[in-house]
C-alpha cells in the first residue's frame, strides 16, 4: 500500500501537529508527520519565536537604557547601540536551538517525518484515509486510519498589494538580516503591535496604521488607550481610525498616504489578517467542509465533517494562537482513542498574549460584553504602581483587571497590561479553566513582593476589599 500504513498521520509539523504526534506515540498509534517547509512550522520558524527573541533584544536594550536608575554606570556616553547583525545571529541560533528540539523529539518517539506537501483523496471506504505526499523524488502515497489537519495559516496582503520588495508581511520583517531606519506596519492588532513595539525600540522610526478606532481592538479599551500611550515614547507613531489613500512601493522606499498625508519608509510591513492554509489539500474531495473565511468546521471534538478527518490551530474556529493549536492536538487524538473521556477545547477559557512593552494578556470577557450577557457584574482594578514589587523593579506601569458575576462568583474575564502580563494571565487562567471564583482567588496567599500581588488585590477589588489602593 504505497509507502506506507500508519494510526495517525498529521499534516502540518508545527505546535499543534507536532504536539498531535507526539501524544499519538504516547498513546500507541502509529504516526506519520508530513511537513512541506520546516520542523517546528511557521511559529518556531518565522513568527512566535523569532518575534519573541527580537522582542527580547529590545527588553535588553530598554534595562540597559535605564541602568542608571539602578546605581549602574555605562562607560563613555552611557547610550547602548543596536547590533543588528548580532540580534538576528542570536534569532537565529535560538530558531534552531527549539526546531532542532522538536525534530530530536520526533525521532525520540519514533514517528515518521516526510516533507513535502500533502493532499488528501477521496473518501475511499472505511479502513484508511488515502494521502499524497509530494517532494522532489515525485509523488508518494500514504495511507491512516485518522488523519490530523495542522497546517496553520497564512498571512494575508491587503489593498492589492503583494509581499515583494520592501513589501513584507510579519516573518519579513522578524527575519530581516538588515535594521530599517523607517517601517511603517499596516494593522494593529497583537502582530501589529509587537512588530512596531520592537522596532521603535531599536531606533527605527515606525508609524503605526489601524482603520479601527484604537489599536488592539480585541483587548479592553482602556488597555489599547495606555498601549497607545507607551508606544508614542518609542519611537512609534500611531495612526487609528486611519484611511490609507495610496501605497506605492518603489525601488528605494515604499510612499504610503495616510489622510492626504504622504511619507515614504524603507519598508512596509503588512499585519492585518491571515487565511488557513488548506488550498493544496484538496479538501472536498476529502468531503471535509469548510465554511466563514474557509475555516474547516469542526465539532467540539475537532471532528470535520470527515469522520476520519481532524482539525486543528488555525484552519478551525477561534484564536490563531500556537497554544490553542497544541491543546487542540492533544484533544483531537484523545478523541480518537477514548472518545468519552476526552475533555473539548473551551475557547472561552484560552489566555491571550501580546509581548510589546508593555505587554498585554487577558482571558474570557470584556467588561463590556459580559455586561451583555451578565445582569450583575463586578469589576476589580488593581494599578500595578501600588504593588511592592512593580516599585522594586522599577516599572509601575499598567493593572490587572477581574470581571466577575455577582451572583455566583464566576470570574467572566481577566486582562492585564504592564510587567510580566503574559505571565500573570496563567493564573487567572487557571482559576477561570477550574471555576475558582474571584471569592476564593481573593482568599489565595501570594508570595510577596512578587507582580502577582496584583492578581490578588484585583480580585479582592472585584469582592468589594481591596487592602492596597
């Protein structure tokens, strides 16, 4: 039977269908993985972690920046300079570090890496699923009792442009071997954002272009209004509610009119929208629907319409986030083999993040949807100026924000902005995922003097006593 015939085979080798795999060899199926670019897909290779490593260079050279608040003194003039090719060789380096991890994890677990692109046949009987997988050597088949769709998505150009030249979506400009000195980013979502908080930080003059009316629309507004703020002291010059007239990429600049107003850049980046990447995989002669802006229909098993067929990340419902796509990984081989047992992804319960400074995460509800749907409300602020901690470290900016139900205690929503935001939504993660109410959160001891403080006095705000404001 061609190649091969195998449990399991995942289309798509990056967090979700890498995690997929490996709980498939956890629970004794036979797995194939098919990739037709990199291990470890677009997060480990062009988005989630070369973003995260320049972000991390522009943390570094913000520290640096402001040592002298701590009693530390810098040779000569005390300003740090940016290295660039320095940044992007330990960009690199880390990229390889964790994709080298993930194929190590691979063999380990003894699953069967192919690369090329895949595509699926026609519903051919009960027994297997039949695939094509097809690299340099030609065309090979491979046949799986279940198959998982993990291929992620792609990013989307806007106002006819295409990404070439000084046109780049958001891995261009994460992987640039070469600093801009002006980038304008089209989109202002978290991508968006992230790109120009790095950017502006590291000296490149960066206006930022969103047509809704503020910046990181999916977060609360008082959290997009001080995001706004902080990016205007790097660098970075915000535009929302922004028609663009015209974009002009050129040979040495790429023109870009905003409101009648016309200014060139060295580059332009486009971060406003991805699309699931499915076109190779022949999906309707698999009998696999798909339905609003092509995304795979799923049950909340990650079933298709196919049952043999699974669906997973970006190419279903909700978030297009790379933890999202791992948990749903693991949710849709745990409903191959212990189907009633298996515990479905609440899209409700999954945590946001974004890593500009300040960062940014939240989970569930804003106040002005679960004001929507929730008679009863109450919200708990707790300013981070006014926890220990934030003081010792030396940075103050932001709060942690609860959003509960009076009646029965059930935390709808938690949002944070400032240090340490990405970590801090764990816990409210966790409380919110295992029905702890804002109540008993409030009753929880935190070490002190940590950040988490704040998550603490925000939920003894939300339960009408707060100590510390």
């Amino acid at each position: 039977m061609g190649d091969g015939t195998y449990d399991l085979a995942v289309i798509g080798a990056g967090p979700g269908g890498y995690v997929a795999a490996i709980r498939a060899r956890q629970l004794g199926l036979s797995v194939a993985i098919i990739e037709k670019d990199r291990t470890g897909g677009r997060c480990l290779n062009y988005a989630c972690i070369p973003a995260k490593a320049v972000l991390r260079s522009a943390d570094v050279l913000d520290e640096i920046g402001k040592a002298s608040r701590y009693g530390i003194t810098l040779p000569g003039d005390g300003t740090p300079q940016v290295d660039w090719t320095k940044v992007a060789r330990r960009r690199d380096r880390v990229v390889s570090t964790l994709t080298g991890g993930v194929a190590g994890l691979l063999k380990k677990h003894g699953i069967h890496a192919f690369k090329g692109d895949a595509a699926l046949a026609a519903p051919g009987g009960d027994e297997a699923v039949e695939l094509s997988v097809t690299d340099p050597q030609g065309e090979h088949e491979l046949f799986a009792s279940r198959v998982i769709i993990a291929t992620g998505s792609v990013a989307m150009p806007v106002l006819g442009l295409k990404f070439e030249g000084r046109v780049l979506d958001t891995a261009g400009a994460w992987l640039t071997h070469d600093l801009p000195e002006s980038l304008a980013v089209i989109g202002a979502g978290a991508s968006g954002v992230e790109v120009a908080s790095a950017f502006g930080r590291m000296g490149v003059r960066v206006t930022l272009i969103e047509a809704l009316p503020r910046i990181l629309p999916a977060e609360e507004p008082e959290i997009a209004e001080h995001v706004a703020k902080e990016l205007g002291k790097q660098n970075v010059k915000v535009l929302a509610g922004a028609k663009i007239d015209a974009v002009e990429p050129g040979v040495g600049s790429v023109a870009v009119t905003v409101g009648g107003e016309r200014d060139e850049f060295d580059r332009l980046c486009i971060a406003a929208g991805r699309a699931p990447d499915t076109e190779s995989l022949d999906l309707a002669a698999a009998g696999v629907k798909t339905g609003e802006r092509g995304l795979i229909e799923i049950d909340e098993r990650q079933r298709t319409s196919n049952p043999r067929i699974y669906a997973i990340g970006d190419v279903v419902r909700g978030p297009a986030l790379a933890h999202k796509a791992s948990e749903e990984g693991v949710v849709a081989v745990e409903a191959m083999v212990q189907f009633e047992d298996c515990e479905p992804i609440v899209v409700d319960n999954i945590p946001r993040a974004t890593f500009c400074a300040p960062q940014v995460s939240s989970i569930g509800l804003t106040e002005a949807q679960a004001r929507e749907v929730c008679g009863a409300v109450t919200v708990g602020r707790f300013d981070l100026a006014a926890a220990g901690a934030a003081t010792v470290y030396g940075d103050r900016t932001g709060f942690v924000k609860i959003i509960g139900d009076t009646e029965s205690g059930e935390i709808l929503g938690a949002h944070a902005v400032g240090p340490k935001a990405a970590d801090l939504i764990a816990e409210l993660a966790v409380a919110k995922s295992a029905q702890i109410g804002y109540p008993d959160l409030a009753r929880i001891i935190h070490a002190h003097p940590t950040i988490s403080e704040a998550v603490l006095e925000a939920a003894r705000a939300a339960d009408g006593w707060v100590l510390h404001a």
